[in-house]
C-alpha cells in the first residue's frame, strides 16, 4: 500500500524539478542576487550566486560578465593574491 503512494510522488517531484520554467526563475533570482551582493560589497556571495548559473542557461553569457567583473574588483583590490 505504501507503495502506491510513494511511486506517484516520486514521479510528480521528479517532473515538478525538471520544470524549465522553475530553472528560468531560478536563474533570474540569482543574477539579481549577485547584482544585489556585488553593489554592496559582498564580493564572494555575488560571485557565488553568479557562478550557479549553468551552461546550458541563456542567462549563462550574463553570469559569465558578472563572474567577470567579480573577480576583476577582488584581484583590484588585493583579494585574488
């Protein structure tokens, strides 16, 4: 019995994850975290948020600047040594 109840959420988590809708979201939120983070000087959260932006994203190029621009700013600034 409690099979039949396992089998079915298992699959609905499976599909619910997968959703490229929740990935597009979740790739937004974590540039603006990163831009959030960056502006106020938290270097490695920006960084951080920037770099879970996957390859397979459209945002990727974006993510890729900030990464970037991030790690410009630390070596500036002395951190990178």
């Amino acid at each position: 019995m409690k099979f039949l109840v396992i089998v079915p959420f298992v699959l609905f988590a499976g599909l619910s994850c997968s959703n490229p809708g929740k990935v597009e979201e979740a790739d937004r939120k974590n540039l603006f975290q990163a831009e959030f983070f960056y502006e106020r000087g938290f270097t490695a959260r920006a960084l951080m948020h920037a770099e879970r932006i996957k390859k397979s994203s459209p945002r990727y190029a974006e993510a890729q600047e900030w990464v970037r621009r991030i790690e410009e700013d630390r070596t500036a600034a002395g951190f990178g040594e």
